[in-house]
C-alpha cells in the first residue's frame, strides 16, 4: 500500500510539473522576437536547405538541436546563429522547443489550406505538385513530432499567444512554408 501511494504521489508530482511549466514565456517571446532581425540576416549558403530539415519523434530538445545541428554540419554559419542565440538568453535547445511549439497556432491554422491541397494534387502541374508534397510532408512531420511534446501549460499559452506565434512563425530562417510556394494558385 505505501509502494503504491508512493508511486501515485510521484506520479502526481511528475504530471503537476509537466504541465506546469512551458517554454511559450512572454520573456522566451521577446527574446525570440530581439534575435529573429539577427538571426534573418545571416548569409547562409543555402536557405532552402533548411525545408530539409526533419525533426525525430521525441521531446528531448537537446537531442533535436543536437541533430539538426548534424544536418546543417559543417555551415560555417552555425557559430554566428550560436552568438545571436546567446546573446538574446537563448540557447540552441531553447529555441529549438520555443520555435517548434510556438509553430503551432500556424500549424493548426493551415490545415484547412493543406486538407484542400491534398485533394487537388493530382491536379497541379508537376513542378507545383512537388512543391506541394514538400509543404505537406514537411507539416505532417512538424505535426507528429509537435503535438504529443506540448504539455497542459503549453496549449494554455499557446490560445493565450496565438497572434504572436503566428507572426513569429512566419519570420522565422526557414519557415514551414516555402517563399515560392502559392498554395492558393488555381490548377491549370
């Protein structure tokens, strides 16, 4: 009886603090939005190397800035991105968790757009239907690797930011949708 008490008052501790604390912070957001001019502004060799870019499915944030950082080896460009981070009390775990939750509101938002999209595929002419198979895949894996990592407190600040995060999102290097990309162009 004490071995189960035990276990149901830990169990309890670990879901409080679970859902207690989230990273969508009014002081993360403003030090996001202070780095993002910066961030913007780097040289990179290749932007659209970032549309490449899969996160795994997990919620360890280290391990995610950990693989990503793998995936862009090599980017000379790398330690400026580490130096803006810093600079704006970020670190590159943080704004890998701040920039993947706070997507979000904007995932949630596209969904009619990309239901409609999906349908008209077979439609499109085969440079636009690539391009719209890259849009979907890349938000399909945002999805599945987003939503089982955000807790109670998460989606409390998420409604409570939605137009921020929504702005945000879109200025991010590498947004989940591509500049050429016009979902809404008709098929001819």
């Amino acid at each position: 009886m004490k071995t189960i008490t035990l276990l149901a008052s830990g169990l309890l501790a670990f879901t409080a603090a679970s859902s207690g604390s989230t990273v969508l912070t009014e002081q993360n957001l403003s030090n996001l939005e202070a780095a993002l001019p910066k961030l913007a502004n780097i040289q990179q060799d290749d932007v659209s190397s970032l549309h490449k870019v899969r996160l795994q499915r997990h919620c360890d944030w280290p391990r995610h800035a950990t693989e990503v950082r793998a995936q862009q080896q090599g980017k000379s460009y790398l330690t400026e991105v580490d130096k803006i981070l810093a600079e704006h009390q970020l670190s590159p775990a943080l704004f890998m968790e701040l920039t993947a939750k706070g997507s979000w509101p904007l995932l949630q938002s596209l969904q009619p757009v990309l239901s409609i999209t999906r349908q008209t595929l077979a439609f499109l002419p085969q440079a636009q239907r690539q391009q719209a198979e890259q849009l979907l895949a890349q938000t399909d894996n945002m999805t599945r690797v987003v939503e089982p990592c955000l807790t109670a407190a998460d989606n409390i600040a998420l409604r409570q930011h939605q137009q921020r995060l929504i702005s945000l999102a879109a200025k991010l290097p590498g947004t989940i949708l591509p500049a050429q990309l016009d979902v809404s162009a008709s098929p001819q």
